[in-house]
C-alpha cells in the first residue's frame, strides 16, 4: 500500500461527521459526534461537516449549525428511505474523493458499523471501530484514536498516518452533546443521489421500528439490567416498571436471561451480546460471569443488586445492595413515583 | 449453493496479556477458542447446505494453530477447510484481512454466500464482514437475525436494528454477518469428531490467493496500534447497602438522588 505524500496529505482538510437518520430524524448521536468533531477543527483551524443521508429529512439540517457544524451537505432521496449499505456507501465514496476531508467519524450503531467498513475499503482508508478517545495532531492532522479492545481488558492508541482520511466510529452518549449555540450558522450544499448508486442493491421489503423505548441499549444513559436472579419473564415486567420511572432508562439482561427466553436478545449485554458503556448501570440478579463483565465494565456507576453478596458482579460494584430484590426494586420504584 | 464461512481463533478474553515491546498480544500460551460468534456463522452455513444442497467451506486466516478452530468446525459438519496462514499475513488490520480473504473466496469460486460472525471477540470491530463484501463489490447484510427465504440467485434476511429490525432482498452472490439469535449451535456428533481428526486442512499462502503483497499483512494495512495500555482502574471500594427491604431501597434511593439519577 503507497503511502501518502505530505503534499497528497495537506489536499485532506476538515473533520466530517456521517449523521445518523432514523425516521426522518437526526439522531443525538450526531449531536455529540458533531461537538467532538468542533474541538478537533478548532485544533487544525479547519470547519466541520456533516453529511445528512436520507428521505424526505423532517428535521432542518441547519439544526447542525448550532451544535457546531460549519457545513452541512444533504442528499435527500426517496432511494435512501431504508436502510441500503451499498447506496449510502458509493454515496459517501463520490463525497470524499469530490471533497477530500481529512477526518470522517461515524456512530458506532448498527447501521455506522455497517456502512463505514465498507466505504473505508471503498476509498482504501484505516478505520478504527468505538474510539473512546479522539484527539488530532494539530501540526499533521494525524488522529490519535483510543479504544477499547478485549472487551475493556486493555485500551489502544492507533494512528493512521500515512493514508487520508482517517476514519472512526464512536458509540452513542461516548461523547457528551455540546449545548446548542442557536446564532451559530453555516451553508448548506446539497448533493444528488446517481442512478448508478441504485445500481446491485439489496431491496428493502419490510421495517419494523420498535415502539418500546426500552429497547435501545445502545442509546440509552441507564441500563437496569437482570440475570438468573430474575427468576423469570415476571421479573423482567419488574425490571420494566422501574425502567420507567428512571428517566432514559434501558433493560438489558444477562445471557442466562436470554437463554431462558425471558427476554429478547436485542436486550443481552455481554460478550455475546452488545457492550455498553452507560453512565449508570444497575445489575439485578446477575452474579457477574466474565462473558458478562466484560459488556459493561466501562459503565461510569455499577450498581448490583443481589441476595448473595459475594458474586463477582457484587465485588466489582461500586455500590453493592445486599437482598432480596422483589421487595427492594418495588420500594424503590415506590419511592420514585412519590418524589 | 455454494457457502463459505469466515472463522477467526480468539484468545479466551479472561487472560488477555500484551507484550510492552511489541504492543502485541501474547498468544503463546493463552487459551484459543473459536469465535463465538462464529459459531453461530458455522451453524447456519450447516443449516442452509443441510436445506438446500451444495457445500459449506470454512475460511480462516491466522497462525498455524488456528488449524484447531477449522477442525472444530468441521466436526459439527462443514465440508472442507482452507487456512490462509503465512508470515507475510501477518500484523493485518481489519482492510488488509478483508482483503486476503475476499482474494481466498475468489480463489475457491463460484460462491453463492459468505457468512460471518457480527464480530469477532478480541477486536470487537464487525468491520470484516463488510470490508469482504466491499472487497468483492457484493452485497452485504449485517447483524442478521434470521433468514427468511432463499432461491436459487436470492436470500432474504431479516437485520437487527437498535430500532427494529428489516427485512432485506439480496441476490446472489452476498455476504452476510450474523447474530445469536439465528439459531442454536450444535454440539460435534461422534462421526464429526472423527471427520474432523481425518480431514485435511489446506494452508494457502499469499501466491495461492494471488495476493498484491502491497496490501496484506503490515504493509498492508492503513492502521497501526502505536501503544496499548490498561484501562484507568474502576475504583477504590464497594460501598455496601444492608438491611431490610425497606432500609435498602432508602438507602440505594439516596443514592440514587444524590447522583441525580432519579
């Protein structure tokens, strides 16, 4: 692989964000990834850019320009209504060889996770997947991405130095959401979708959103997650109600729970199942296996509940309530409805 | 039809060490499994051969030793086994795997559908599955959780969303990566196991898959790790809430109040 001159290098310029469209909507991720993105612009003197796929687009793309973004490019399309990988990625392969930035970052959601390893092949490009950590070299441009690998058990620097642009996902609420600046402001460009990215597609034939918020690990700030403990599908009815009552609460679960058919899988944390990195998350009824460890030993405060007080998940804890969680989490969600 | 499936050999994550001179993992002597994930990709390349006829191949690239983990499929039913173990594939980032293992697809030819774990448990990326299909210029289908119809030149799928989930029509040939929830992994039958023990397990070398030694291995991949480290410590102490029921949840509310949580 031939590696960039510093002349072929300086062509790149801009730190780009790949927004995250579900329903017509710019999702929070965006937000947050287009505030990182300033504070690396800033460092390189450079604008952010964000790109904005989708069709019929409700949400105004200058809503971008109060979280920080200096250009905002738009392809509104009936073609990119659902969810098509190999559109969305000629798409973003004709924007980046048309624009040349330096930087292009992208949640680290289903959909980001499917796209970007395929453009960054597209466009022969280093990717690095659920940064933790993003800071530039304000001298070359080079991004210093930081992320956790071996399920949290050890934590990486990579660097691509010698090829532009240099690609990244991050998971959503990783990066806090700048306040929105309502006088900022930028431009608008708005860009076509091609026949030929039409061309060998999937079709999409059927979309099921979900309605129960709950379902959202991976947007969510709070998991209150069960395992064994939870004895049953009536637990997690529980573990429902005092989701509820915690404002942008999720339910997550344990293998076991899983297994046992208590809950969907969409809900499993773990190493076979999705890894979180919520600020709170509240163990019931989990005795902690490694698998499941290492899913969400990252979260900012590990509450466990338990009868037993020395499982693993009970050791690793930061606060650790010892009993029988029936009667402790209907006192609680008891307690919250009468604050 | 005609199935590969990817497999990677990860270390056992529970005793993960890293070398501080070379920022690699030491795999020597650290417990080798097969993918998890993977297992799910074994059993549904089985499924579908077993439905529809044909054969199911499994794929990995790795150091010799990840032979174990071909076997461990073969032993559950897969047909053959390539590994694509050299020196020179060495140190490859997630580009320049997909790449060698795009150009050992198209070395074993005519395939209808690659299959892949999400991901793989040490790098955690899911960036393989899709950097193959970009390699191929096929189409792609990630977090599948079920599949719902195949003929002869199509496959319909059903994907995981954190919102849903879709239905998607691909014709052939594709690549899809899939979940837990496509189906239960079985356990080696006896007539596996020793299927597995006779088999022979191909190595392919770089010349064999005609690869441009430009874009495998370290030289072949745009990312470089330039330090590893252990992730800041946790903390300190565990505080620990007692009591009866009722004192508990007071205690934890508090607590909760407190970090304006509730």
């Amino acid at each position: 692989m031939i590696a960039f001159t510093d002349a072929k290098r300086k062509e790149y310029r801009n730190i780009w964000v790949v927004a995250e469209i579900l329903a017509g909507g710019i999702q929070s991720v965006t937000h947050e990834l287009t505030g990182a993105a300033r504070t690396l612009a800033d460092l390189r003197k450079s604008e952010v850019w964000v790109v904005v796929m989708g069709s019929g687009i409700e949400e105004k793309p200058e809503s971008l320009f109060a979280y920080g973004a200096d250009v905002v490019i738009v392809v509104d399309h009936p073609g990119l209504s659902g969810f098509i990988d190999e559109t969305e990625a000629k798409i973003m392969k004709r924007l980046i060889i048309k624009y040349k930035p330096e930087v292009v970052i992208c949640g680290a959601t289903t959909r980001g996770r499917a796209l970007i390893p395929r453009v960054s092949v597209m466009t022969h490009c280093g990717l690095t997947a659920d940064c933790t950590g993003l800071s530039i070299d304000p001298e070359n441009g080079d991004l210093l991405q930081t992320r956790p690998a071996f399920g949290g058990n050890i934590m990486a620097t990579i660097r691509c130095s010698n090829h532009r642009p240099q690609m990244a996902t991050v998971r959503p609420r990783v990066m806090k959401s700048p306040e929105p600046d309502p006088g900022r402001t930028g431009r608008i460009i708005k860009e076509e979708m091609l026949t030929s990215d039409s061309e060998k597609i999937k079709q999409i034939i059927d979309v099921f959103h979900s309605t129960e918020t709950a379902y959202n690990l991976a947007d969510a700030q709070i998991i209150i997650s069960g395992g064994r403990g939870m004895k049953g599908p009536e637990g997690f009815k529980l573990l429902k109600q005092f989701a509820q009552r915690v404002g942008g609460a999720a339910v997550g679960a344990s293998r076991a729970a899983v297994d046992s058919g208590w809950i969907p899988y969409a809900h499993q944390v773990g190493q076979t199942g999705q890894t979180v990195q919520t600020k709170v998350y509240i163990a019931c009824g989990i005795s902690g296996q490694i698998q499941h460890l290492v899913g969400m030993q990252s979260c900012d405060l590990i509450i466990a509940i338990d009868k037993n007080p020395d499982t693993p998940m009970m050791q690793i804890a930061d606060i650790a309530v010892v009993g029988d969680l029936f009667e402790i989490i209907p006192e609680i969600v008891k307690g919250i409805t009468n604050l | 039809m005609k199935i590969v499936v990817c497999i990677k050999q990860v270390p056992a994550t529970n005793d993960a060490k890293i070398d501080p001179e070379t920022k690699r993992i030491i795999r020597e002597g650290m417990k080798a499994i097969l993918n998890p994930f993977d297992t799910y990709a074994v059993e549904e390349g089985v499924q579908l051969r077993d439905k529809f006829g044909g054969e199911v191949i499994a794929l990995s690239m790795g150091p010799p030793k990840a032979e174990a983990s071909l076997r461990e499929a073969i032993s559950v039913g897969v047909d053959r086994a390539i590994l694509l173990s050299d020196r020179a594939f060495g140190g490859s980032d997630t580009w320049a795997t997909s790449y060698a293992l795009a150009k050992a697809i198209k070395k074993i030819g005519d395939i209808d559908l690659v299959i892949c774990g999400k991901q793989a448990i040490d790098g955690d990326t899911a960036q393989v599955g899709p950097g193959i299909a970009a390699h191929l210029d096929w189409l792609q289908a990630t977090y599948v959780m079920a599949v719902e119809e195949i003929s002869s030149s199509s496959i319909r799928v059903k994907r995981m969303h954190e919102d849903g989930y879709d239905i998607c029509e691909m014709s052939f040939p594709a690549v899809i990566t899939v979940v837990k929830d496509i189906n239960t992994p079985r356990v080696p039958s006896l007539k596996g196991r020793l299927a597995s023990n006779k088999c022979e397990v191909p190595v392919w070398k770089p010349g064999d898959i005609g690869a441009d030694t430009s874009k495998i291995g370290l030289n072949g991949s745009p990312t470089r790790v330039v330090k590893t480290q252990p992730p800041p410590p946790r903390h300190t102490s565990t505080k620990k809430i007692e009591g009866s029921s009722i004192e508990c949840a007071q205690s934890l509310l508090r607590e909760l109040r407190l970090r304006s949580i509730v």
